[in-house]
C-alpha cells in the first residue's frame, strides 16, 4: 500500500470517528462501561489466539507468552473503579470569590492514535486503549508490523466487537505509520524506541498534538553488599531474560559492589544453568530474538565483549544464549545504547557516590533497581536519582501496581499510563467556576477610585 493510499484510508477512518464523537455516544459512563466488558470478554474469547500469536512472533514459552493476558487484571481494575474516576471534584472557593462553587471534571479527548510495540504487542496496544475507552474517546490502533501474527488477532479481535467509526486497527508497516502521523489527532501514544519516539513527537508537533512518549533506556541495577546473593540473582535474571531481554523496564546492566562480585557471579552462573539447563538453546523456557536485524545488532555488541558466561548463537533459530560479560567498560559498545536482548554487563564500583555520578552522567533511565537491606542506601538512591520508577530488592514488577503511574522521565519518556493515570491521559481536566448573580459586590469593577487600598490589602496579607 502506498504511502498516499495509506494517508486517504487513514484520513477517511479519523473523519468517521470524529463524527462519531461529535454524537456524544462515547460519553455516558453506562456507555464506556459497556464497551470495556465488551473487550474484556473478547479477549477470554480469543485466549488460545493470543498467546499462540505472541508465541510464534516472539518465540516465547507459553508461560511468558500468557503474560499479554495480564491485560485483564488491569481491565477489571479500570471496570471496578472507573464510576468514582468520572465524577468531577470539588474544589475549595476563596472568600473573595464566595457565593460560588468550583470543580474539575474530566472529559474525553476525541479521536486518539496509539502505536504500539512489538516485544510485548498485545498488552502495549490493549493497556492505552483502556484508557482511551475509559475517559470517552474514539481511538485508532497501529500494532507492530513485526509481531504480525498479533497484529493479525488485534486486528480481528477488535473488528469483531467495535464500529471503526469509534474504535478500529490500522495494519502496515512504516508507511502507514508515516501516514497516520501526517493527521490531526487530539493525542498520541506510542510505545517503542528513542528514535522513533523523537520521529513521533516532531510529526505530532506541526499539529501541536499531545504525545505520551513510553521508550526505554539503559536501566541500572546496583547491587549492594548487604543482600541475599542467591534470592537476589534469581530475581535479576528473570527481570532481564524474560521475553529474552526484550522488556523496556528489564535490567540493561549490573553495578555490583566489588566485596561481592565473584560471588555474585557465581550465582549468577549457577542460576541460569539451573533456570535454562547445560544447553539453553535447548531449553523450553527461553524466548527468541524478535527478527535478524535485532540478532545482528546484539552479536555485535558479543565480538568484541569479554564472555564470562554463555555467549552461543544461531541466526537461524534467533538464538542468544543468556549471556554475562566481565570485564566491561563504560567504553564498550555494549554500553553505549538500550541492550534489548538476552545480554548482561557487569561493571564493579566501590564507591556508591561514584556508581550514582556514573548512573547521573547519563540519559535518565526508565527504571533503577537497587539490591540492599540498608535503609541509608536505600534514600540515597531514591533522592539522588532520577527515573521513570524504582524497584528495591525487585526488578519489574512495579509495572503491574495500578495504582502507580508507569512512565519514564526525560529521554526514557514522556507522561505515563495505567489505571487511573491512563484515564488521566486520556482525559482533559476542566476547571469549572459557578456563580450566582446574588451579592455582585463592586470592588472590582471601574471606575476604580478608592478602592486600591481594599485590593492591596486582599492580594499583600
């Protein structure tokens, strides 16, 4: 399809849904609620459809391949709460604006565009359109062109339980993202990339439309001295080789305190053989790379790496066999931008001030991961950093509290999502100021002779 079939397809699918929302259909409570419950049955329905796509597009073991079906907790979460989000809240009222009431309500956007990824292509496309359908909207839906056999049950899924003109799925490849953007929608989220999200918010700028930007970054994990070594290994390994490395929030590397690092190598070594076997490529339990250019990419970064442990590949399968390299420098070109894949560097500090300058010195990243018992380290991390989010003695598993926002902050990302905060999103937040023509006091009308003594005493107490 070319680029300009793409762009008259696209600009005939916004037009309908602006003229959908134009109805107020989408408005009503009753309405958002209907059409959740809807979703949230479809995607039982087609259970089987799902996982077995994000098995065949990612490789991924059924167990990590049921994680696109998370999206369901999250569904009941926003059911569940949604009739207290919409209510407006009042706001308090000055004594020299009384007699008057004040509140913010929340309203829908109108039509929004969201972009999803391809490492976890389901749940990132579903976990936005929550939002979107929870705050009134219409909404168009781009998934991955490289996860197209989940594109393909998005795609039906969708179809089968909205009218395109409220909510409807856009498949293709860069064109058709490239022809989307040209529109005029009232917001954009996308999920992906730096580079990409830099492509997305200069196309969304020349509209002055809205973005939530959700991209990545190099997430530190720092591993203190005071630790359960064998506990702490297991949780660093599973964050970072679950979906083999392809998680936005997975530990991208580890400063591990130089008292502890054999040992904690060791673990390390010792974990994954009894997680993945003597021969991982052989292991049910181990994802593939997405596609060969993201396998070229990540073999670069091992031919000139210091193996510790793994290190095999096979192009034809996709195959990167979970992998750990020591020594490593800030200078390798591992370190230079987001892993993405099954590889861990481990780099040594002894100093937590120079371990935090080295973290500082660099983009802020989407999550920082702190291993420690001690409290003192514990605060320093927290108020000496900055990142979309922190686990302690925890790597990825703050995604899943809906009740938190999820978002990354400078180039790991722009807002946040999940549960109320993806209604938030969604939503325009308008003050509104009530007033009766009772007790029209003139103090503030012309002329105004006589009255800057009463106003200075109002405004300088």
């Amino acid at each position: 399809m070319s680029t300009a079939t793409s762009t008259a397809r696209s600009s005939d699918i916004l037009r309908s849904q602006r003229a959908y929302f134009a109805t107020g259909a989408t408005r009503p409570l009753e309405f958002r609620l209907e059409q959740l419950k809807k979703l949230k049955q479809a995607i039982q329905d087609h259970e089987t459809d799902i996982v077995q796509a994000a098995r065949d597009d990612l490789g991924r073991p059924e167990f990590e391949a049921y994680f696109e079906m998370g999206i369901l907790d999250e569904l009941n979460y926003v059911i569940k709460h949604l009739k207290g989000w919409v209510k407006p809240k009042k706001a308090s009222v000055p004594l020299s604006q009384l007699p008057g009431s004040a509140w913010v309500q929340s309203e829908p956007l109108g039509a929004v565009l969201i972009i999803g990824p391809w490492n976890y292509p389901f749940q990132l496309v579903i976990s936005p359109l929550l939002g979107a359908i929870a705050a009134g909207n219409c909404a168009l839906i781009k998934p991955s062109e490289l996860a197209p056999n989940t594109s393909r049950v998005v795609a039906q899924l969708i179809g089968e339980i909205f009218d395109p003109n409220y909510v409807a799925v856009v498949e293709g490849g860069v064109e058709t993202a490239q022809a989307l953007l040209q529109l005029k929608f009232d917001h954009i989220f996308f999920t992906g990339g730096t580079r990409v999200g830099q492509i997305v918010m200069e196309a969304a700028a020349k509209h002055l439309t809205p973005v939530t930007l959700e991209l990545g970054g190099k997430s530190p994990c720092i591993v203190d001295t005071d630790v359960d070594i064998k506990t702490t290994a297991k949780r660093i390994l599973w964050g970072k080789f679950l979906n083999a490395g392809q998680t936005c929030v997975a530990p991208d590397y580890l400063l591990v305190h130089e008292e502890i690092k054999v040992p904690l190598l060791e673990a390390l070594k010792t974990t994954l053989q009894e997680s993945y076997g003597e021969n991982p490529a052989e292991s049910p339990d181990l994802a593939r790379v997405i596609n060969e250019r993201q396998f070229d990419r990540l073999a670069g970064y091992l031919e000139s790496a210091s193996i510790y442990f793994g290190g095999d590949r096979d192009r034809s399968q996709g195959y990167i066999a979970p992998t750990l390299l020591e020594p490593v420098t800030w200078d390798d070109p591992v370190m230079q931008e987001e892993i993405f894949g099954p590889i861990l560097p481990v780099l040594p500090y002894g100093d937590l001030g120079e371990a935090i300058a080295a973290i500082n010195a660099r983009p802020k990243p989407l999550a920082i991961y702190l291993f420690s018992r001690n409290k003192q380290i514990q605060q320093r991390i927290l108020a000496e950093t900055s990142s979309g989010g922190v686990c302690i003695n925890e790597v990825f598993m703050h995604i899943a509290i809906w009740e938190m926002p999820f978002g990354g902050v400078g180039q790991s990302g722009i807002g946040a999502y999940h549960g109320k905060t993806s209604f938030d999103t969604f939503s325009h937040q308008k003050s509104v100021l009530k007033k009766p023509f009772l007790l029209d006091i003139n103090w503030r009308y012309a002329p105004y002779a006589g009255k800057l003594s009463l106003l200075k005493k109002a405004i300088m107490r």
